[in-house]
C-alpha cells in the first residue's frame, strides 16, 4: 500500500490535524515543520508522497518543491500542493510540470482524502499501462512521453478549474483582468494539445507499436 506520506508546513497547528487525519485513515504521516526540515528530512526518507504547503518561511514551498525537482534522488517522488494563498496563472503554468495536485486551505478532509487517492490509482494505473505498452512493443520514449500526458492532463485540468474560480469568472458582472484569461486560456489550450497527442499514441498502441 502507497501510504508514506511526508507533511510539510511551518503551522504546527496544521501539521498535527493532518497527521491525526491521515493516520485515522491507515496512512503512515511524517512531520517536516518547514522547507529546510523537509529536505534534510529526504536525505534519508523516501515518502511515497508529500504534501507541501506553499506559504512557509524562510523556504517558501515553490523553493523547496525546486529543491526536491532538482536533486536525482528526490525529483520523482509526487508532490501534493495546498496552500491559503490562490495560486496564480503565472505558478500554475511554471509548475504543473512538477506537481500532481493542488488543494487549497482550509483543507477539506474530504477534498484531500481524495486527491490522495487520485494520485496514488494515477500513479499505479500509468504503471500498469507502461508495462502492457512495452510488452505490445513501444519505445521507451513514447512510453515515458505518454506517462507524462497522463499526469500533465490531469493536473492541468485540475489546475484549470482552480484558476477558473479564483478568477471568478462564473459570477455575472465580474470583470477578469485580461492577463489571467490569457493564461486560462494558454493552459486550456495546452490541455487540448496534451489530450491530442495522447490519442495519437493510444492509437499507436492499439496497433501494438
């Protein structure tokens, strides 16, 4: 079971509810009370996610997420991000490479429980039909292409709907800075060329290679 989890927050305040949330619910919850603990922490630890928050001091979590990205050992390990703050399109366009979600603060157990869960059957799904493309004879580089379409789409698409309503594009009457339509609009359309190119190579698949 995928159930490693390292916390990472400057609130201790925040990091008890969630390691007493996530421990009622099977999950094995690790502390880091900050960028600095989190990444001495992964010299050592391997969680099987992490879940950083974005606004912490002196390391904010957009540089320690940098951190984990940039080191061999740490780059591939799933981040979770949540934070109080509304992410902006400028940081949901730099970083949903290196991200698997975002939820914002307060957390709804519910809403985290699940994207939890979201990440760990993607992660274990991607898997699965990596194996099953090699064994129909795909090239390691449009597998490891298509694993990351998987993810990319699904970020963005959750990244998207984020902008959206902090944007609060739905509500009649408001007026939306046009700065953050073009970049709705930059990451909407990024996710219809992702979601093309993986239907080009499911159809490759479909024809084992």
């Amino acid at each position: 079971m995928d159930d490693s989890i390292l916390i990472v927050d400057d609130s201790p305040y925040i990091v008890d509810g969630l390691v007493a949330l996530l421990k009622r619910k099977g999950f094995k919850p690790v502390a880091a009370h900050g960028g600095d603990e989190a990444i001495s922490l992964l010299t050592t630890y391997r969680p099987n996610l992490i879940l950083l928050d974005i606004m912490m001091e002196p390391m904010d979590g957009w540089e320690t997420l940098e951190k984990i990205k940039a080191n061999p050992e740490t780059q591939n390990l799933p981040v979770l991000m949540f934070s109080a703050k509304k992410i902006s399109p400028e940081e949901a366009l730099e970083h949903s490479l290196n991200i698997e979600d975002f939820v914002s603060k307060p957390v709804n157990p519910a809403q985290l429980l699940d994207a939890i869960r979201r990440i760990f059957e993607r992660r274990s799904s991607v898997k699965l039909e990596a194996v099953i493309a090699k064994d129909a004879g795909l090239d390691v580089k449009t597998i490891g292409e298509y694993s990351a379409l998987r993810k990319s789409i699904d970020v963005d698409r959750n990244l998207l709907t984020v902008l959206k309503n902090s944007s609060g594009m739905n509500i009649p009457g408001r007026i939306v800075p046009g700065d953050v339509l073009e970049a709705i609009n930059r990451l909407d359309q990024k996710i219809r060329a992702d979601e093309s190119r993986l239907k080009e190579i499911n159809g490759t698949f479909a024809k084992g290679g």
